[in-house]
C-alpha cells in the first residue's frame, strides 16, 4: 500500500502541471496562488491536529523561518509556476522543475558538507545536460543564438525558490515536524498573497471561474499539496526517504504522459532524449550513496 500512495503521489504532483496549464490562461497567477493554498491550508489544519492531536504553538524564533519557507515555498514558487505555465508547454516545465533534486543535492554539499561522489557528479552532468536539450528543443546551439525563453527563466525560477525552501526545511525540521513545517509554511504563504491577489480582484472574479477551473484550484490544493504531502511524508516514514525519494521520478514521466492525452501536447524527440537524461541523472543523485 505504501508503494501504491507514493505511486499515486507522483501521478499527482504530474497533474499539478495539466492543472496549473488549464487555469494559467484565465486565472491571474497571484489569485490562482492564493486559492491554491488557501483550500490547502484548511485542509492541512485539520490534518496536522489530526496527526499531532493539537495544532502547535510556534516559538518565536520560529515566526522568521515559517515566513521564509512561505515566502519561497508557497508565494515565490507558485507565481513563477502559473506565470511560466502562460508561456511553456507543461511537460516542459515538468523536466526543468525535475532538476529540483540535482540542485538541492549540489547546495547540500555547499551548506551542510554533503559529499558529492563521482556518479553523483555524472548525475548532475546528465540532469543538467537533459533540461538544456528540452529548454532547447533539441538544439543547444539556439540557447547560445536566441537564449533562455521568458518562460523556462520562470520556471527556473520555480527551481531556486524550491532550492531554497528545501534548505530553509532542512533547518526547520530540527524543531517542527514534516506536516507542521507544511502547514505553517502553507498558512504563511496564503496570508504573503492575499493581499496582491485582493489587488487583482480575485474575490470578484471568483464568479467567473468555470467548473474546470475550479476543479483544478481544488486538485492544486487537495490532491496536489495536503495528499501528495501527507502521502510522501508517510512514504518516507514507511520506507525510508531513500526509496520515497526514487518515486520522484516517476513525476516527469507522469506529466509528460498527462499532458499528451489531456492537454495534447506533442511528444518530441528532444522531449524523450531530455527526459531519459534528466530522470537518469535525478536517479544517480538520490539513489547512489
């Protein structure tokens, strides 16, 4: 059952991509941000009474680091997703944010001393190789002629604020908990964009919103942040964060997957190659100690 939820878990993060493609067009990213989290955070409320029996108290010393991990987790993050969404196929932006891992892995060993191995090293050669041959469709030379289109910046954007919420966790977690961490973090988020998203009306042009995009708002923030958390997290308790961490894999290839029957996204050769590299190289990483 375990490996069935961390399975299902990626199909899920997958579908954070279609999802976030089918609203970007219509729904401003701020107030599609905010909406995200605030259907997450109630439900992560009751989820971390459930699993903690109370909702923490939060120290004081801890109020600046749940705002950083709002910051970077929930607001930064998730404006770049749904902005870089309006100019870039989803299963592209599914192979650059799959890199998230290799760049985690190369500031771990910056800022805590991790050792980088020599088929970490290739790992990271590959993966880096992989969202290069995406980014470019297939020919690196365009990069160095035209550079990196507005939307793959966007969503490498995405990738340094993860980066950074995933290095500010590591701290965090010396105290709090995985689900406290998520829920704070999500709640902070929510209240940094409430009042941009206020600002673009998103109250008033809630009303306009059709079923699927409400239906992708509710999948964004149920399905693809409180279970998709809570399911990984319990993964990682069940079977250790090695293994969990190998299903990440599976994200991209669900993406990619998702988006050509749904959204009908073509899949090109560049697409399959990149993906090959950037799955083989995030497998290096994780799985090789």
């Amino acid at each position: 059952m375990t490996y069935l939820k961390l399975l299902f878990t990626a199909v899920f993060w997958g579908g954070t991509f279609i999802a976030g493609k089918s609203i970007s067009h219509n729904v401003d990213p701020y107030s599609a941000a905010f909406l995200r989290f605030l259907i997450a955070s109630f439900f992560l409320i009751f989820l971390t009474i459930k699993i903690e029996g109370r909702l923490p108290k939060l120290a004081l010393d801890k109020i600046f680091i749940v705002f950083l991990l709002g910051l970077t987790g929930v607001f930064s993050y998730n404006l770049l997703f749904f902005s870089g969404l309006n100019h870039i196929q989803a299963n592209q932006a599914s192979l650059i944010i799959a890199c998230n891992p290799i760049f985690i892995s190369l500031c771990s060993v910056i800022f805590f001393k991790e050792k980088l191995n020599f088929l970490k090293l290739i790992g990271l050669c590959l993966s880096v190789t992989g969202a290069l041959i995406v980014i470019s469709k297939g020919n690196l030379f365009n990069i160095l002629e035209l550079g990196i289109g507005k939307g793959e910046l966007l969503i490498f954007g995405c990738v340094a604020s993860w980066v950074a919420y995933s290095i500010l966790g590591k701290k965090a977690m010396n105290d709090l908990s995985p689900i406290t961490s998520v829920c704070y973090s999500s709640i902070a988020g929510t209240l940094l964009l409430f009042f941009p998203a206020l600002y673009k009306g998103v109250f008033l042009n809630m009303a306009a919103y059709n079923a699927i995009e409400w239906t992708s708002l509710f999948y964004l923030g149920f399905f693809g942040t409180v279970l998709g958390f809570f399911w990984y997290y319990e993964g990682i308790k069940q079977i250790g964060p090695m293994k969990a961490a190998i299903f990440i894999n599976f994200v991209p290839v669900s993406a990619i997957i998702l988006s050509f029957f749904i959204l009908k996204e073509p899949l090109t050769a560049s697409l399959i190659i990149g993906a090959i590299f950037i799955i083989t190289g995030v497998y290096l990483t994780n799985a090789v100690r």
